[in-house]
C-alpha cells in the first residue's frame, strides 16, 4: 500500500510515544473506560492515554475538527485502526455516543444539534444510551408504543424502555418515541434526544445471574422534551433508525479488531490443544482461518467505502458472521478445555480459564444485542439478496 504523506511512519511513532506500556496489553471488560460527565479511571495511564487520544481528535478520528474530531481521511482513519491494532493499543474509550449517535448527528443533525452534542462525545464528556427496544418491540421494534405528544415546543413522553444498557449510568439517551399512532407502524416514530436528568424518568436496573447489572428499564411519566431534540424530523424517526442501526452493525462488526474485551483465549486453551488430537486441531485450525477469511473481507470493505460505494446493507453480513464466528470459536475452546473451560470463579483455575468461559458467555449477547443473527439474515435477503420481504 502506497504511503503518499508519511501518515503511517508518523502515526506509530506517535503511539509508540504515547500509549502508556499497560495500556498496549489486552483489556478486560473491567477496564473498559466509559466516557461520560463522570469518567471514572482506574489508574493513572488509563487517564493519560485517554487525555491525549482525546486532545489529538482520535477518539472521532474521522470527525471534522471543528466538533472535536481529528478530521482524518478515510485512508487516515484506517491506518490509525492499523497502527493501534499492530501496536495492541486499547481503546481510549468507549461510549455508544460515537459509535452510534454521532454519525447520524453528523448527517442529519441539527448545526444546533451537532454544537450542543458531538463537541461532548468527541471530548468524551457524555454517555450515550440507547432507547429502542420495549417489552414487546424488539425484533418488531416499529411495534413501540412509548407515546410522545406534542404541547407547544415540547413532547410529553409516556412509556416504557426495555434492555437499556447503562441506562443508569448514561447522562443522554437517543430514544424511539410515536408521534402518530394513526399512521402505519412504520411511520409514526420519531427519534428524539433526552436529557436523562429530565423529571419524570426513573430507572430501574435489572439485576443478571451473574449479580451485576449491565441493563435497565426505563420509565418515563409526563416527560418533557423540547421539539428541538427532534432528530430527522416528527414521524421520520424509522429511516433515522435504519442508519443508526447500520453504524451499530459496523461498530459490532469490529469487536476482534479491538473494540471489546479480549483476552488471549487461545493462549489460555494452548496446553489443551496441545494435548488435544488431531480432529480438534484440525477443527481450531478452520476457525482461524475463518477469522483470517473474516479479517480479510473486511479489509477488502474498507477499500469499497474508500472507493465510495455503498456498503450499508453489508454490515448485517459483517455482524452476522463476526458474531457467529466468535460464538463458534469459543464453543470450541469450551469443547477442549472441557469442565476447566466452564469454570467461572474459584481457586486452582488460571484468570485466563475464568476468562474463556465468561467470554463465551459473551458471546452469545452479541449474537442477539444490535438485532439477533436471524434478523440479520432477514435483512441480508432483503438488502442484499433482494429477495421479497
Ligand atoms: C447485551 C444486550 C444489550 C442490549 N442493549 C440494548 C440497548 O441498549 N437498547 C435497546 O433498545 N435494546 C438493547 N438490547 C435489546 C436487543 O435489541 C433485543 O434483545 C433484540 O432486538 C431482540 O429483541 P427481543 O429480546 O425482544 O427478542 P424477540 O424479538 O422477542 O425475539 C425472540 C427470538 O425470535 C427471533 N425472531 C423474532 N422475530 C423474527 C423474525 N421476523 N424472523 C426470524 N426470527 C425472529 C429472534 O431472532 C429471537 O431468537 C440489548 C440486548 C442485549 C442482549
């Protein structure tokens, strides 16, 4: 690959510089840093690092720079991701803000919008949370029933959310609200902005298995919202939806590219392998390959964005088979590690055994969260196949 500026020798040497030694090993779910007007840091390089990523722009590489972003190119952004991956440098943060939220913002935004909000998100200053799914809308999700109803320059907002990641923790919340319960399901939904701290929104997180609580119910009664908060315009949430769902996709797409915990899994299972025969080896070897198939079909994706073509409706592709692959993999290392790979706290276990088994467990969220494998694969028919619906 031609290097025409000098970006890739100046890029690593600025990491080599910069990112802290602890924050080039691989991160635990732990240590995730998740940015917002409370960020908490566990240590000092987990503030560091995060302080000069964030002073470079690079937490929105891609993002112009008069909100915040290190107003890289496409080629840029991909050596950057290149560069951080080759050096095994964390994530500075995470927030569903940049992922997700603001490159809809970035398109469809308000300039009031893009002012108040995306400077926030590039400087990792607020947390992000999504509101989609209800009760009965999740898969179905134009089935919502949360009502907003206009008086004057505000909507009054009823309702209920379901499986709020962090809604407790999150200072904004982008929601899908219906404006227009005449219309077809489809097409009575806004997409609205909501101050978390507006009277009238209680949270209840749900407590897990596991005795944390990674997920909430959130209620609202006679909230207020200002109309401005409107995204895309009153009952045009659903085509806001579509893209936001679509930059969730890319981003869930991306998570063995160092976008969520990963430990060493096949270091942990290695004295297993070693002593495993040759069908399970055998086995092993065609998921890395897949994994290595997977990596260069998304190298090959980049290239088509850089190139300019569409490549939406591929990211239901990407996360089906990203998600799947992963599930598939750790199945198998479960397989050959046998009762030590189901071990999940306790003494006479490695952390790296724990690891595995709750990394598998894992991942089979991500096979349902940002839309399940089969809503993945009724898309890929209809987006991309263009088979009838
Ligand atoms: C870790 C995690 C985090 C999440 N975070 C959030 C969040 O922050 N905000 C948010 O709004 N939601 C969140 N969700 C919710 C998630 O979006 C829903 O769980 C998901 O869309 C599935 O909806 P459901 O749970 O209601 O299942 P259902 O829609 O009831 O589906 C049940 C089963 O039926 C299958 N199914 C349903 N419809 C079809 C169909 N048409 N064709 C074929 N099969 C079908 C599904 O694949 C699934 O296997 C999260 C979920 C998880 C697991």
């Amino acid at each position: 690959m031609s290097e025409p500026d000098g970006f890739r020798a100046e890029t690593r040497a600025w990491l080599e510089a910069n990112c802290p030694a602890p924050m080039r090993t691989p991160i635990t779910s732990a240590e995730m840093v998740w940015s917002s007007s409370r960020t908490v840091f566990l240590d000092d390089d987990q503030r560091v690092w995060f302080e000069r990523m964030r002073d470079r722009g690079w937490f929105v590489p891609g993002w112009p720079r008069e909100y915040g972003g290190g107003g890289l190119d496409a080629r840029q952004q991909r050596v950057l991701e290149q560069e951080m991956l080759a050096l095994g440098c964390r994530q500075p943060q995470y927030n569903l803000g940049v992922w997700m939220l603001g490159p809809v913002l970035l398109e469809l935004g308000t300039d009031e919008q893009k002012r108040e909000h995306l400077p926030k998100m590039a400087r990792g200053q607020a947390r992000w949370c999504q509101g989609f799914s209800e009760p009965n809308a999740g898969s179905d999700l134009a089935s919502l029933r949360t009502a907003a109803v206009r008086d004057g320059d505000e909507f009054v907002v009823n309702g209920q959310k379901i499986w709020t990641s962090y809604g407790d923790r999150a200072d904004w919340m982008y929601a899908l609200v219906r404006t227009d319960p005449a219309a077809k399901k489809q097409e009575g939904i806004t997409f609205l902005l909501i101050d978390m701290k507006t009277p009238g929104i209680t949270v209840r997180p749900i407590e897990l298995i596991s005795g944390k609580s990674e997920f909430s119910q959130v209620f609202f009664d006679d909230v207020r919202v200002p109309v401005r908060n409107v995204v895309g315009g009153v009952d045009r949430g659903w085509s806001v939806a579509k893209k936001l769902l679509d930059h969730e996709r890319a981003a869930m797409s991306k998570f063995t590219e160092g976008g969520a915990p990963s430990h060493d899994a096949l270091a942990a299972a290695a004295p297993y392998l070693a002593a495993a025969g040759p069908v399970w080896r055998d086995r092993l070897a065609g998921a890395l390959m897949d994994q290595q198939a997977f990596a260069l079909t998304t190298r090959r994706m980049h290239e088509m964005a850089q190139a300019r073509q569409d490549v939406s409706a591929l990211g239901a592709i990407m996360k089906l088979v990203q998600t799947e692959q992963e599930s598939a993999k750790y199945e198998l290392l479960q397989q050959v590690m046998g009762q030590r790979g189901l071990s999940w706290e306790g003494d006479g276990y490695t952390a790296e055994e724990h690891d595995v088994c709750r990394l598998w467990l894992y991942t089979k969220v991500y096979t349902i969260a940002g839309g399940s494998s089969e809503i993945q694969l009724n898309l890929i028919a209809r987006r991309v196949l263009g088979l009838p619906g």
